[in-house]
C-alpha cells in the first residue's frame, strides 16, 4: 500500500511539475509578445565576458527596458546607448525576459535609442590591451619599493628617470566659456609643427598637456558634462594623434601629465531664478564675447564642481577614470585632478579660502578611490590659492595630513611667477623686465620646497615662466638650478599653440623666446635618477 501511495504522489508531483513548465512558457510567450517589433539584436557576448552588445526597448524618463542579462548589476555597469550618451546602472528589475533598469540620467530623445543597439561595459573597464613598442633604455619606469619588512602602508611607488624641465603644451584649455566653442578659433591643438619643434628638435620629453574639460567630454541640455566619464569622440580622435606625433617624434621616451585645466569650476548654461527655481534662460553669447561668432553657443555660468550644482567629485573622478582607460599607455607619466583652485566671493562659486582648501581634501578623498580602480600611477593635485608655490603651507597646508590616496602616489602640484609687483599672475605688466632680480623666481618657489622636506613629499612645479629678457632667463636659470637641487620636476608655461597665446609674455612660440628656446635644449637631456622628496 505505501509503494502505491508513493507512486501515485510520484505521478501527482511530475504532472503538476509539467503545468508549471507550460504556464511558463506561455507567460513567456505572452510577454515576447507584447514587445514592440524591433529589429533582431546583435547577439550577446557571454554574459561574463563584458562589454557585450545589447538593444533597447523602451526608453522612458530615467528608466531603460531590455533583454535581460545577469551582467546588468547595479553600480557595477555602464550602458553606453547609441546616441554617445552613457548612463549608470542604479537599480535592476524584471524577469528572465525583460529587464527594466533604473539609470542616473534622464534620456532626451527617447526615438534616438529605441531599437538601437546599446552596449553594456564594466563602469571602470580597461580597454583590451594593445601591443606597445618596447621602451627604449631610459625610458622612466614605476617600480615597487624594495623594502623586505613593509610598513602596513607601502611607500610611495618609485619614479626613475624623470626628466628635469618640460613644457605645457596647453592651448586646448582657452576660451573655456566659449562651449564647446570652434578648434581654431576659440581653442588650438597643438600642430604637427608645434611637436615637432619641441620634442623632436628641442629634445623636451616632460610634457603637461592642460585640456579643457568640458570639451573632452560629452555635454548634456545644461552645457555641464554627462554622467559616467563619457569623453567626446572627436577629442579621443584628435588626442590620439598628438599623443602618436609625441611618440613619433620622441621613440616614445617623453611623459605625459594630463590636466583637467577647471579651477575646480564648470561653466553651466545660464540660469535665473523663477519663482524660487532655478531655470535655462537659453541666453546666446553676443558677438564680441566669442570671437565674432555670438549666436552660436549658450551663455555661460560658473559653478563649483559639486553635487549641489549637477556635477560633483565622483563624476570628476569618473572623467579622469575614462581618461585612464582610454589614453593610459606607458608614456603618460599620471594624471592631475584640476588646475589652480581657487576661492572667490562669485555670486555662484563663492567660498572662503578655508573652505576651499578643505573642500580639495574632501574631493580628491573622493576621487583618488575611483581613480585607484584602474590605475596606480602618479596623481597631481594642485594646491589651493592657484596652486601657490609661495603660500602653500598658508593655504594648503592641511593636504599632506588630509589627502589619503589607497596606492600612496599622489604629488603636490605648485605655480608661481616672478612678477615684480610681487604678485604671481604671470602677466609681468609692471616694473622693468630688462632688469629682473636673479632670485626673483626661485624665491616664489622656496617656501613650497621646505613644506615639501618636512613632510617627506615629492613636489612638482606645473607652471612657470618668464618674459622674453636676458635677465628673465638668468632668472629662469636660477630657479631650474634649485628646483634640480631639490629633485622637482618643472614644466615651462606655454607653448604650442599656433598662435593662439599671441600678446602673453610667456609664449615661449614667439620669437623673442628664442633664445628661451636654446635653454630648454640645453637643459631638456637632465634628468633625476630618482623622485625623491627635496632634502631639508
């Protein structure tokens, strides 16, 4: 009697089994079809192996319909849609079918991604290697400290090799109120010629190339960058090909420091407030503030990066994640977080000179994390007060405690000029040049040195120069022959622009820096065997 019992629940079970297995197949089917028609979907990739390819259903505000897929895990994954556009995955629902996603951006035309292809990419995701030529002997290498009882914190990584003197390449980051603006009249990249010149004939092989951010990423409806570090596929294209002539022109010995020349400021389409709201006033630039070419672009307000505004640090250290990603190679020597902070009374940036050097601390805290997920090397913050070089234990003095980078390889970035009305503009508008203290620029330069030895940290001069005087350059002299002493790397503003700094004093492309020019070749070949922190 059990046997029979057991047999006949046996059958029961199987058969209850089968009603399941058929109700959901038809429930499948059912939901299948109710999908609009679209077009067949790439086919995927395995779901372990990212990035695969995709296809979008439904686009509706900030929520995505698509094929279901156990890749689309929240936080961890990126959808780049057809349009350029990516969005960060927030949140995951749905079935074995349909997956609807929650993402952090609303879509502006839904029509532009719908049965469109889409792709689906780690949200830190390296790009597949490419074969790279092999260094030649000297090329500056990042080793581990040999230490054979590490602290619980390793050291900082071991920099060798680095040239001495370099120069900005820095044009790409004019006019940055001018969005995007026009390559040519409101920006230049630097010529074939200009890299030829410098690399190739003047032998330079340190190079900071400023770039402004808002033209190396895609922008949304309110001129401020897109969410996910997605950069702009004309600068990627054209950042390639300088970054090839560097190569070209160098058997790839030269070093490259990115710098996302912000002021740790954005500019924002113009705003006013309505009724308590702060809305688009769709305002144009009038002719005379863009070239001649008013009409063409929104004007402009500058804003904090900061959440409040609509783009904050982390959105800052994804950009520089993407620049990792997409440009790092063996010569980019690292990559700074922004240019000379500053603080200001504006009617929207305003904050105190502590508060802004408190909040450098909070948001490269934020920012070194992310950026920590795809690279370990170098990373240059600027100082607080335009990176003051003569103020830095005033206004930046709480970094070295403050800043805590998890691979210990972050690098103070200082500037000064030796403007003889004792500021440190670089403009050299006053006093008379032909008669230019030797000291004049290496005493901008020797409080940072000291604060630097104290706390056991390497330093690096972004910017400096001179105008185009005998007694400026024996000045420039002077400070190079300290900065060496002290083992800090200096990078000369500005070069390479075609042009596009005529009138500033500092262009070291005009003629009367010729003999500027002569010093840089002299003094190009030099370099530290070793980046340590200056000696007290």
């Amino acid at each position: 009697m059990p046997d029979a019992v057991s047999a006949a629940s046996a059958k029961l079970a199987q058969a209850i089994a089968d009603v399941q297995t058929a109700g959901k197949a038809l429930a499948e089917a059912a939901i299948a079809a109710s999908q609009p028609a679209l077009p067949d979907p790439v086919p995927e990739t395995p779901a372990a192996s990212l990035p695969l390819t995709t296809v979008i259903w439904e686009a509706d505000g900030k929520e995505l319909a698509l094929p279901w897929n156990r890749a689309l895990e929240a936080g961890k994954v990126v959808i780049q849609l057809a349009t350029g556009q990516a969005v960060n995955v927030l949140a995951v629902d749905g079935n074995i079918v349909r997956a609807v996603v929650a993402i952090d951006q609303a879509i502006g035309d839904p029509s532009k991604v719908i049965g469109k292809p889409a792709i689906i990419r780690e949200r830190y995701a390296k790009p597949a290697p490419t074969p790279a030529p092999q260094p030649v002997p000297e090329t500056p290498v990042v080793v581990a400290p040999a230490d054979p009882k590490p602290d619980p914190v390793a050291g900082p990584a071991v920099l060798r090799n680095i040239p001495f003197l370099g120069i900005n390449l820095a044009a790409h980051s004019n006019a940055n109120q001018v969005l995007p603006g026009e390559a040519g009249t409101h920006f230049k990249w630097p010529s074939r010629a200009d890299v030829r010149l410098y690399v190739r004939d003047l032998g330079v092989r340190l190079i900071r190339f400023p770039y402004g951010l808002q033209r190396a990423t895609l922008i949304d409806s309110t001129g401020l960058p897109v969410k996910g570090g997605q950069l702009d596929p004309t600068f990627v294209a054209k950042m390639k090909t300088v970054l090839g002539w560097i190569r070209e022109d160098s058997s790839g010995e030269a070093l490259v420091i990115f710098d996302p020349h912000h002021y740790w400021r954005m500019y924002r389409n113009q705003t006013a407030l309505v009724d308590g709201v702060r809305k688009q006033t769709g305002a144009l630039l009038p002719a005379g503030e863009a070239a001649g070419q008013g009409g063409r672009w929104k004007r402009q307000e500058q804003v904090l990066i900061d959440d409040a505004n609509g783009w904050g640090a982390a959105d800052l250290g994804d950009h520089i994640a993407s620049m990792v990603t997409t440009f790092d190679e063996p010569m980019i020597l690292g990559y700074g977080l922004g240019n000379e902070p500053y603080a200001s009374g504006g009617a929207l940036d305003s904050l105190t000179q502590t508060a802004m050097e408190a909040k450098v601390v909070a948001d490269a805290n934020i920012m070194l994390p992310i950026i920590r997920k795809v690279t370990s090397k170098p990373v240059f913050i600027c100082g607080n007060q335009w990176a003051s070089a003569r103020n830095w234990a005033t206004v930046s003095g709480s970094f070295a405690a403050g800043i805590k980078d998890p691979a210990n390889n972050w690098i103070p970035e200082v500037h000064g000029y030796g403007d003889l009305d004792g500021g440190s503009s670089g403009k050299y508008n006053s006093g008379n040049l032909n008669a230019i203290p030797v000291d004049q620029v290496a005493n901008v330069f020797r409080p940072a040195y000291s604060y630097f030895a104290a706390k056991g940290l390497r330093g690096f001069v972004g910017e400096t120069g001179i105008p185009p005087t005998d007694s400026g350059r024996a000045a420039l002299a002077r400070a190079l022959d300290e900065a060496k002493a002290n083992g800090v790397p200096v990078t000369l503003w500005i070069a390479g622009g075609d042009g596009a700094m005529g009138g500033e004093k500092m262009n070291l492309d005009d003629a009367g820096h010729a003999a500027t020019r002569d010093l840089i070749k002299a003094r190009a070949g030099e370099r530290m065997a070793e980046w340590k922190a200056p000696r007290s």
